[in-house]
C-alpha cells in the first residue's frame, strides 16, 4: 500500500509518500515540508491569505520533488512532452492526455486556484501515472482558506489518476505522529508504528490547539479538557512578543529559560527576583475540577509585570521566560496527572509543536515514570505540522475503510477529533 499525504492547515507546506505492507512498518519513500516562517515573521504571526498563496504556489513543485525522490513521476513514453498553459486551456482546448469529462471538472475544482491549475497542467498529464494507492489529506482543523488548498490538489489528483482520497484530522495526525518509531537499522527511513495500551491519554499542545483526549480504543476519541481561550503555542508566542523576542516566540522563550536555569537553578516553586521584585505568575486553572486550561491570564499577568519596568533587560527577559515556561508546565502536568489517575490511562501520548520544548519534554518524562506508564512523543522533527504523519493516518484509516465521499469533502476549520 502506497499513500500520498498532504498537510496545509496553517503556514507549512508538507507532502509525503510512504509505503507498508502490514501497517505495522512504514517505509517513507519521501517526505518534505516547506516552511513559511520567514514570510510570516514580519507580521508576528500567520498571515492566511499569504499562507493561502504560497501553499497555491509551492504545491506542484513540492509534489514533483517527492514523485522523483520516490522514483516515481516519470516522463510518459508517448509523444514528446509539452509544456501546457493554462491560459490557453482554462475553458478553451482540453489536453489530449486529459478526457473531456475529466477535464472540465478539473476546470471546476481549481478555478480559484489559477496558478496552482497552470502548474498542474504543465506536470500531470506529462507524467506516468504513479503506483499511488490513495491520498491522505488535512480536511481540518486550520486555517481553511489553506486547507482548501491541499483539499483541492487532492480532489484533482484523484480525478485524474482515479484513485480514492481519506480525508485526515489535523489533530489525530499528531496522535500517530507520537506513535512512530525509528527502526534500528543504521541510515533507515522506516518507522515502525507503535500500538499503545488502552485507555490511552494524548495531550495535544500547538500554536493552535490545547487538548486532552481520552483514547478509548482505536479511533475511538474522548476530549476531556481544552483551552477556553488561548492555547499554549499561541501563549508563548504573545509573551514571546511581549519580551520583544522574534517570531515564532516558543523556541525563544525555551532558548533564555534555559540560559536562566542553567545561570542559576532554582528549586520548585522558588520564583526568580527581579527589578520588579519576585516574579510570580499565576497558575491558571491549576486547581479547577476539571481538565480544561486557560492561559490568556498568564500573558496579562506579563503584561502588568512590563509596564512596571524602567527598562526591560536582557536578564529580566530571562527571568520572565523561566517563569512563564515553568507556570504553563506546571498546569500541564497537573491536568495530566489527574486525567492519567481518574480514567486509568495506560498511555499517554505527547504530540503538537510545544511538545519540542525541552523542559515540557523533561518534566512529561518524570510524569510518566511516576505514573509508571508508557509516554509517546514524536522525535524533534515529526513535532510540528508535518505530511508524514497524516499519510500514516491515512493508511491506519484505510483499515476502517475510511473512504471519502465526494459531496462530504471539503475544508472543516473547527473540526473536533469526538
């Protein structure tokens, strides 16, 4: 079984084609992303209709990147090939390798996508179609005018190689991302694909999302807790800005937090002191009977804490970054352990981009000993939004027949994985 996934929920561009026989170990025949990080930079944040314009942009290129690197994609062996433009195609001739009917409906899918629809029609028809068995792609949650993107090349691809699509949560991608695990042999691009005990825990922490899921058993999901305002990724990079540090603010909140830990190590629940005296930030939630986080008063309390400084130095900065960084810790922990205590958990899984913050990584480390049970995290480059991880869905989805209709594809932002 071969599975092409597409990822564009926010500012990355992702594509990967793996390949297994068992669905017990993956091969990864090729995997890339494209960041927009740089892009975005200047705006603090992602901008959607720029995100929107670079994944239009990027997709056919990355798409023939990963067909080569995957050896497949090659020229056809008919009539020398040639370049088609979409100008002179679009509601005019259709491309002979292209039937009629295929053709119009390809019309109609990438209509609000000309650039991408002009690439496509430069590659696809020029090359033999390849051993692809479906396509696996973010339908949601994210940004939609981006996930329409991907949405799109994959309705394409599948009228025109005639193969079916699985439509993939965001979120549960990242569950199998923390399920991967390199194989020993030296130089491998295989994975094998954990199977966790259950009931399993997964904690799912990004820019965009904080959640803890109950996993009943296989694809059989619980949300138990969630932010009521921010999530955590989206609270380190407000503070992050708030300290005058460059975006994206998690890795450089993590970076000065430990550069303050390593200056002077402070024991647990000892705040650093500063100008402002000792700096102490609250605990939201930390007690509540639930298992639901809010951070947004952590980033307030920053806030408050600024506008009381003469001048906000270097080794202020520091003292913030570790404080802050130890509060959104500690809650985590504390929902965590509760949830792992009250529903038995016999896994808990770890995925999302804040997971690569070493100290969060640290302490779930301790957590998991204490409790004595199994902790899953992807390593350091399957973290963020990636295609790897929801071609693996799909191929796990295949196994329920996880089919996706025509009429029931389509962009879902707000999609819930219960």
């Amino acid at each position: 079984m071969i599975i092409l996934g597409i990822e564009t929920s926010c500012d990355e561009t992702a594509l990967s084609i793996i390949k297994s026989d068992d669905g017990n170990e993956i091969e990864v025949l090729a995997d890339k992303t494209l960041s927009q990080i740089e892009l975005h930079r200047q705006y603090g944040g992602v901008f959607p209709n720029m995100a929107k314009r670079e994944h239009s942009r990027n997709l056919i290129p990355l798409l023939k990147t990963v067909l080569t690197e995957a050896g497949f994609g090659n020229p056809k062996s008919q009539a020398p090939c040639q370049t088609l433009q979409s100008q002179s195609l679009v509601g005019q001739a259709n491309p002979k390798q292209i039937p009629n009917s295929k053709f119009q409906i390809l019309n109609s899918l990438l209509n609000r996508e000309p650039e991408m629809l002009e690439l496509f029609l430069a590659l696809i028809p020029t090359i033999e179609k390849p051993p692809i068995d479906a396509i696996a792609v973010t339908e949601g949650p994210g940004l939609e005018p981006c996930l329409w993107t991907g949405i799109n090349l994959a309705r394409a691809l599948s009228l025109v190689w005639n193969i079916p699509i699985v439509p993939i949560n965001h979120m549960e991608g990242h569950i199998f991302s923390a399920l991967l695990r390199k194989t020993e042999i030296s130089n491998s691009s295989n994975y094998l694909i954990s199977k966790p005990d259950f009931p399993a825990l997964a904690l799912l922490i990004s820019g965009g999302h904080t959640e803890l899921v109950l996993i009943k058993n296989n694809f059989e999901y619980e949300i138990i807790g969630q932010t009521r305002d921010d999530a955590v990724g989206e609270a380190f990079d407000k503070v992050a800005r708030l300290l005058g540090l460059p975006y994206p603010g998690g890795p450089e909140i993590s970076r000065l937090a430990e550069a303050a830990r390593r200056k002077s190590p402070l024991e647990k629940g000892a705040p650093p002191s500063s100008e402002v005296g000792v700096v102490t930030l609250p605990r939201p939630m930390l007690h509540s009977p639930d298992f639901d986080f809010s951070f947004s008063g952590i980033k307030t309390s920053v806030l408050y804490l600024i506008k009381k400084l003469p001048t906000l130095t270097e080794d202020i900065q520091k003292e913030l970054a570790l404080e802050f960084e130890t509060a959104v810790t500690e809650v985590l922990i504390a929902k965590t352990r509760k949830a792992i205590e009250q529903y038995g958990a016999q896994t808990l899984l770890i995925g999302g981009g804040v997971i690569a913050n070493a100290h969060i990584r640290r302490e779930f480390e301790k957590l998991s000993s204490e409790q004595g049970i199994p902790l899953c995290v992807p390593e350091k480059s399957l973290t963020t939004d990636n295609a790897l991880m929801i071609a693996v869905a799909g191929l796990m989805r295949l196994d329920k027949n996880t089919i996706c209709r025509e009429n029931n594809l389509g962009a879902r932002g707000n999609l819930r994985l219960d």
